[in-house]
C-alpha cells in the first residue's frame, strides 16, 4: 500500500470513528434530556421525544430539528415591504433551544451589570454556551451603498413609516418626505463631486461612401479597429436600404494605447448639446478631444478624410452589468464579433466576453451613503431594540451623519430589523470602507449595547456555526420580479423573466435563497475556515458534554463536526493529490497505473464519507471535491499518454521496419505480376501463331505458367500481410501483431522484436511498481 493510500485510509476511519461517537453522544444527549424533562414536564418531554424519533430511526447522525416557535399573540403588522411576501433568510434551519427557548427578554428599564455582558474579545466558549442558553446571533450587514442625493433619498423614504419614523444624531424624528429630504439635502454638501464613471457604450459608426461590398466592409472594420485601438469592442455590421452600410458598436471607454516602450492611458467621454434654442432637445456627442483622436487614427490608417466619418454613441453605462446590457441589445439583430473575433450569439457568449472586459474597464463608482439592516428574531422588546439600535449606531458612528428607523412589518416572517443610513465620509473627510473586521467589531458592538438593554443577542460568526452564505435584498428582488410581476410593471416584469439573457442571473439569485433557506453545512475550503471549524468543533463538543440537556448544544456540536470532517476531507485530496500524483522519492517514475489507483482510492474516500453526511450538505460536498479530482483525472491520462509516447519511441524501429518490409514486397509484387503477365503474352502468341512442337517444350511452358501464377499469388500474399502490419504497427505499435501475420520469416522476424520490446516495457513498468512499493513498507 502507497503511503498516499496508507494516509486516505487512516484519515477516513478516524472521521467514520468520530462521526459515529457523535451520533453515540447526540443520543445519549436527548435521552438525558428527554428523561429531566419527563421528572419536570413530561409533556414537553413526550414531545421533545416524537419529533426526534423518526431522525433517530432512519440515521444514527441526522441533525435534530425542532419546530419552529408558535407566534406570540399580541405580534401587529405594520407597514409595507417592496416586493412582499416572507422573508426566506429568516427561517434557516439553524438548531433551536427547547425547553425555556421562548421566555420574553428582560425590559429595557432593568440594569445590567457589565460583567454579565459578552462583549468584545469575549472567548469562543463564552459565545458558545451564550447560544446554548438562547442568545440568538447578532445580525448587522450592508445592504446596498448609494451615491447622491437622489438615491440616498429613495432608500430614506423607503424605510419611513407612519410608526417607524426615521430618527438622526441629536435625536430628532423626521416626519415625512419633506423633512426627510431636507436632511439629506444637508448630507449633499459632503458629498462625493465625481460621478461614476463612463465604462461602456454603444455607438453608431459610418464612413460616408461605403457600400455593401466585401472590400468596403473590410474597410470599415479597418477604420474602426484604428479609432478604438487599445479599447475592447464588439460590433456587427448592417447594410441600409441605399446600399449603404455602416457599423453598430459596444466600446469600452477606458483603454490602453502602447506604441512602443511608451504607454498611454485614454478614456472616452460622452457629453450632450443642445439641439434647437426653443425646444431645447440634447443630443449625445462624443467629447471634442475622444472625438478627434478617433478620427485622427482613422485617418491616419486608412486615409479615410476625417469628414466621412459619423460618429454618435449612445447612453453611457457604468460597470460591467452594463457590459452585459450593451451587448445583449447589440446581438438582438444579428450575431456580433468581438475585437478579438470572438462570435457573440448568445448569452453564454455575452457572459465570457463580459469577464474578460472586466479588468479592462477601470470603472469608478463613488459612494456616498451605506445602507445597514440590523435584525433580530421576532418577540423582543421592540423598545429594548430600539434603544440597542440607537447606542450602536451613537457609538459607532459618532463623527458621521446618520438616521435609523425601526421595521416591524416582517414579524409574521420571523423577525424585527431596523434600517440604518450612514453618510460614508465623516466630519474630518475620511470614507468608510468596511472589511470583516469591521463587521465582526460592529456585531461584538451591537451585541454589547443589546445585552445591556435585557436582549439575549451575542456576536458570532457564521463559520462558527458552519452556517452558508445568506442573500441580498437585490437576489429577492430579482426573484419577486420574475415570480411576482409589480403591479404597473407587469409586461417589463414578464419580459425580463423571459429573457434567455437573464436565465442564469435569476436561477443563481433563486439558488442564493434557496441555500439562505435550508442553510446546509458549510464546508470550510481555506486554512482559515478550516481552522475556525476545528476550533468551534472541539468548543461545541466540551459545551455538549457540559450541557448534556441542551439541544442546541448537541445539535451544534453535530453540525461542526460534519463542517470540520468535510473541510478535512478536502484539504487532505488537495495535499495527498499534491502528493501522489506529481513525485515520488523513487529514483524510479510513477506509472499511470499507479496514479490511476492512487485517484480511484480518493474516490472511493470521497464517496465514503459523503454518504454519511446530510443530504443538503452532501451535494456541495461532493460538487468542491470534484473540483479538486479534476486535476488528478487530468494528470493521470497525460501520464497515460506520455508512457504511451515512450513506449511508442522504443518500437519505432519496428514500425520503421515493418514500413520497409512492406515496400520491399510491394516490389517484389509488382515484379512477380510483369513476369505473370509476360509469359501469359507468349502463351497468346503462340495460340496465335501454332508452331509444330515437342511434348517436352508444352509441358515446359505449363510448369513455367503455374510457377509465374503461385509466385505472384504469393507475392500479393505478403504485400497484404506486410501492409496490414504496418498499418497496425502506425496506429497502434503496443499492440502485439498477430501470428497469422508472420507468413515469412521477415515479418515473422519483425513479430519477434516487436513481442522483444513488450517484454522490456512491462519489465520496465514492473520494476518501477516494486520500487515504489518497497519505500511505501519502509
């Protein structure tokens, strides 16, 4: 056994071993549990014990799922959401506490001693046992990022209700549209004067005089691969009804011009004039300078004066979505070519040559607001919230312009949130720009401020809890949009969802909730994660010991272990495929044999430790290791066909021989057929011309046709058989020639050495798999 397979098989039984004591130890969790309970309250124990007994039947390492919480009977709605309808994110299948899970927070008037707060820097066994005892995950993310007034406007009025009224620094509540708009007018004066950046955009291009001729079309694409030199571009070409023709154009503005040593960067602008003093009507240009170095190249490549050449773009757009947009519209008319002559026919073709625009576009989009939502499950103090809301955001964003509101209109769906808005830039000038630190800060804040108001709230991360990536309020909005057509917007709501172009954007929105919806393990893929799972692993195990009556505790301790068992499973196919499949110590090389069962044995690891975890879990599992099985896969048949390659190299004289051979028989051939058809004249001629002779001289004549007769069938015999063999030997030379073949002693020769050097490859082969052998023993 090679050490790679030594080390796959140590490592699947030790994470078989340890994913059975964890199921041993869930059971005996519950059935500790289950027999407090029946002491205490053996209602709740008996249905405690129905709803993890069919769990418990079908798999010994199911997760335990408790039912959700009733709703608390004096929850109002309030308000109105965009899109309607529930929140999915809200109901993750994250474990639940039991007994004592729904006891209502203390009130915000009570005190709490800041040594019963979990703060921050607080240990992962702190933040554990929290969420054991019912502390439920704080929960502050950005939604969006806005830039001007207009936009930061629209998400303030969003978040305005009649009962959630916006409130700012010095405690002032803004009461409607004007005042809110008045607020966010004084915010303007700080903000970003840049606008977002020009990055792509159509444009009609003509060069006065063309016609739909082959060489005027060639001519067209000449002047327009000069004008937008060092740009990325795709274009299609359409004849008109004069005869005329003339271009239709996606350019990327910003681009790069090298002549030479000498490197130049340019960007394209696009301006608007005024068309008319009494209408007033604008028309987009092209920037005097853009448009003057364009036709200067023009002119300059193809000789084409500068006053037969039209150029007019279109609306502008910003980012590569807008990259998307232009060249979906670009194709609806026709297939276009991109700059590098790439076919643009649909939207997997639209979609690549997109990313590869990408790093192209330079793009710049400023920010001037930040949008955050801070959530929290439904039944806590509304007020308590509030006022945790409001120490965070005093606290955090002191030196900023900001206001909140608080939502209650999504306790039906599961929780209560509130909006934040931020002015990015500070009094001193200086920008947020958050990272995971500052987030992780900002939970641990929050948290603080929540704890002291009486909130059960901790902060934690979702690696921590092996919890998947959540969604965004642009995933649900797509989503709503292509279920759930708006009220007025009906027809360009069905159009979108029609779209082919828009398939892929909706499916992986669609697949984003999903995910956020069931929350399967996650399966950790850096050192970083995967030393996070380890970590929460070992603590959630210590807490499941300590709290056997925890369900939570238990539920979580089972979940990272299958987290910690999966990452591990990964990072040991990325190490034993580094391993196994590129050297060896062995003077002698690795045979393609020998990688092929190196690779069927990760396979088979693979397939054993998927099939005992969640089938949620199971699918991403099995989707992140075939990724890394790829590269193995790939390496074994460029094994196969370079041992192929060399062993074809040693029976090269073979073939070469067997080439000769044939040549030399084709000769023969054709001499014995001249002889054949030589005596078979005479024999004519003499029929023709009767010539009294002897019997001797007839029976002569006979034996000399019957011999010409066999030598020729005989030569034809072995020209067959030698070019059969060559032919064979040229496609595949491993392949060993059958005897049937050998029908004289050149190609029974050419067999011999041919079956010679097989011998000495699989020797060869034989030997290098001992020698590999003996060092794995030792």
């Amino acid at each position: 056994m090679s050490e790679g397979q030594a080390n796959l098989g140590a490592f699947l039984a030790l994470e078989m071993n340890r994913l059975t004591q964890a199921a041993d130890e869930a059971r005996r969790s519950r059935a500790a549990r289950d027999k407090g309970l029946l002491e205490e309250r053996p209602r709740e124990a008996a249905r405690l014990r129905a709803a993890s007994a069919s769990s418990l039947e079908h798999s010994r390492v199911s997760a335990l799922e408790i039912a959700p919480r009733p709703l608390a009977s004096d929850r109002v709605l309030r308000g109105t959401t965009i899109t309607g309808g529930e929140d999915e994110e809200k109901r993750r299948r994250l474990p639940e506490v039991g007994a004592g899970a729904a006891k209502r927070p203390r009130p915000s008037g009570d005190t709490v001693s800041s040594s019963d707060v979990i703060g921050r820097g607080a240990p992962l066994m702190s933040r554990a046992r929290a969420l054991a005892q019912g502390y439920q995950p704080a929960v502050v993310k950005v939604v969006s990022y806005a830039h001007g007034a207009a936009r930061a406007s629209a998400t303030a009025n969003y978040v305005d209700r009649e009962d959630a009224l916006l409130e700012t620094p010095d405690g002032a509540e803004l009461k409607g549209r004007v005042e809110i708009n008045a607020e966010i007018a004084d915010w303007a004066k700080d903000f970003e004067p840049r606008k977002e950046s020009q990055d792509v955009g159509p444009v009609r291009f003509q060069v006065m005089g063309l016609k739909d001729t082959p060489a005027d079309r060639q001519t067209l694409k000449d002047a327009m691969s000069a004008a937008f030199a060092g740009h990325r571009y795709a274009f299609r070409i359409d004849a008109l009804k004069d005869g005329a023709i003339e271009a239709r154009a996606v350019v990327a503005f910003a681009g790069t011009i090298v002549e030479g040593e000498e490197v130049t960067r340019e960007r394209f602008y696009v301006t608007a004039r005024q068309v008319g003093a009494v209408e007033g009507f604008a028309e987009r240009i092209f920037a005097p300078k853009s448009e003057a170095r364009m036709k200067a190249r023009i002119e300059e490549a193809t000789g084409i004066g500068q006053h037969r050449i039209v150029l007019e773009p279109g609306a502008p757009g910003n980012g590569s979505s807008s990259v998307v947009d232009r060249l979906t519209r670009l194709q609806e008319r026709g297939a276009a070519i991109s700059d590098s002559d790439a076919l643009l026919d649909n939207p997997s073709a639209i979609q690549a040559e997109s990313r590869a625009w990408r790093r192209d576009l330079r793009s710049f989009k400023p920010r001037d607001t930040m949008h955050l939502i801070i959530s929290t499950k439904a039944g806590v103090d509304v007020d308590a919230f509030k006022s945790a809301v409001r120490g965070f955001v005093h606290e955090q964003f002191a030196e900023h312009k900001f206001m909140f509101g608080v939502h209650t209109d999504k306790t039906e769906a599961g929780h209560v949130h509130a909006h934040v808005i931020v002015a990015v830039r500070n009094v001193e000038g200086v920008k947020i720009h958050p990272g995971p630190p500052d987030f992780r800060h900002w939970r641990e804040t929050f948290a603080e401020h929540a704890q002291m108001q009486g909130l059960k709230i901790v902060a934690t991360s979702a690696a921590e809890r092996a919890s998947s990536q959540s969604y965004g309020p642009r995933d649900k909005a797509i989503v709503e949009a292509a279920d759930h057509p708006r009220p007025g917007r009906e027809a360009r709501d069905r159009a979108y969802a029609g779209d082919p172009a828009n398939k892929t954007l909706i499916d992986k929105a669609r697949r984003r909730i999903e995910i956020a919806r069931t929350n399967p393990i996650r399966v950790p893929t850096s050192e970083r994660q995967l030393a996070v799972a380890n970590d929460s692993a070992s603590t959630w195990r210590q807490l499941a010991r300590e709290e056997p009556q925890s369900a939570t505790a238990s539920a979580l301790a089972q979940r990272m272990l299958f987290s910690q068992a999966a990452g591990q499973a990964i990072a040991t196919l990325v190490n034993q495929a580094l391993i196994t499949q590129t050297t060896r110590t062995s003077a002698m090389s690795i045979t393609a044999a020998q990688m092929g069962s190196d690779l069927k044995l990760l396979n088979e690891a693979v397939d054993k430790l998927g099939a005992v975890l969640p089938a949620d879990t199971r699918a991403a599992f099995f989707e992140r290791s075939g990724r890394y099985l790829e590269k193995p896969a790939a390496r074994v048949d460029m094994q196969r066909e370079f041992e192929a390659k060399s062993s074809q190299a040693v029976l090269a004289p073979v073939v070469e021989e067997a080439a000769r051979i044939a040549r030399v028989d084709q000769r023969e051939a054709i001499s014995a057929q001249r002889v054949m058809e030589r005596v078979v004249g005479r024999r004519v001629e003499a029929a023709a011309n009767p010539v009294p002779a002897s019997a001797r001289d007839i029976d002569r004549s006979r034996v000399i046709v019957r011999e010409a007769e066999r030598t020729t069938v005989d030569e034809q015999a072995r020209v067959h058989a030698a070019l059969e063999a060559q032919r064979l030997l040229a496609a595949n030379s491993t392949a060993p020639l059958a005897a049937s073949l050998a029908v004289d002693a050149r190609l029974e020769a050419l067999r011999r050495e041919q079956m010679e050097k097989l011998r000495q490859i699989s020797a060869e082969k034989e030997a290098a798999g001992k020698a590999t052998a003996l060092e794995s023993e030792q």
